[in-house]
C-alpha cells in the first residue's frame, strides 16, 4: 500500500512531511553516516567471512552491500535534484 493508496496513513505522512524539510547538509550528512557505518560493517563481515565463512553472513553481506549502493545512488540523485 502506497501513501497515494492512503493519504490518512499516520507515519507515511509524517516521514514524508520530515523528509520534506531536510536541506542538502543534512541529506548529506546521512549518506556518509550511512556509507561510513555500511562500509565499516561490510569490511568487518568480510574479515569474519575470511575466517569462518557461513551462508547467512554471506547473505547479510550482499544486503549491506546493496543497502550502501541503494544510499549512493539516493544520494547522487538527491544531489542532482538540488543542484537544478
């Protein structure tokens, strides 16, 4: 269900009106928060990945990986949209 599918939903709209008043520090701020602690998880589940390697941290790997790729690309398109 999408905002559009329930304009009443409570957190929806919030989140969506929050989000509304962030300037372009504060996006910043939160992708490299959000690169930073991504990256310094995926590097430490490698080391543990070199030791022990299991399926389920190689999952969880390959989801913070995607994770910190999703917030790049966010990132970089936020930026565009502000630099029209």
């Amino acid at each position: 269900m999408s905002l559009s599918e329930d304009p009443n939903d409570f957190l929806a709209t919030h989140l969506l009106r929050t989000a509304r008043g962030l300037t372009g520090s504060a996006v910043l701020f939160g992708a490299v928060y959000l690169l930073a602690h991504g990256g310094v998880f995926i590097v430490y589940q490698l080391y543990r990945l070199s030791l022990r390697p299991s399926v389920g941290l190689t999952a969880l790997t390959v989801f913070d990986a995607v994770i910190a790729w999703l917030t790049y690309r966010e990132y970089r398109k936020q930026l565009a949209v502000a630099r029209r």
